[in-house]
C-alpha cells in the first residue's frame, strides 16, 4: 500500500456476521468505503456496519440464520 491508503476489510461475501452495535444478523453483501453492507437474513432490510464491529456466529446461531435465510428464500421465491 501506498502512503495513507487503507484496504479494503477482509469480510467474505455472502457470510453471515452479527453486528455488536444492534444485535442484528446479516449476510455480507458488500463492502465499499470501509465499511460493510449486511443484509438481515429474514427480510430485505439493508444496513451499513463499521468492519470493527462485526462478530462471528456460534455454531448454533449460523444455523438458526441459514434456516431463516432458506426459510426467506422459499417465501419469497427467490
């Protein structure tokens, strides 16, 4: 890197991360600017999070949100 130059987070696309700040679960959509667009598994609400406050998920707790992401994907036809 050059200078004052910052990479980009390394945050897979498409995992599941909490977001310490409200509790929420989400998949990674994207990243961009330094910071982190999740979506909630079981709806289409879309938010931004700071890579820092990003948190992985228990065994138990990925599960529970890959059946709500499956369970959304099937209500939705998606």
């Amino acid at each position: 890197m050059f200078g004052d130059e910052q990479a980009e987070p390394l945050v897979e696309i498409g995992s599941v991360k909490r977001d310490a700040e409200t509790g929420r679960v989400g998949v990674v959509q994207r990243t961009h600017d330094g910071a982190v667009r999740l979506q909630a598994v079981s709806s289409d609400e879309r938010w931004e999070v700071d890579p820092e406050q990003l948190r992985d998920l228990t065994s138990i707790e990925l599960l529970s949100a890959r059946t709500a992401l499956a369970n959304y994907y099937s209500r939705n036809r998606v």
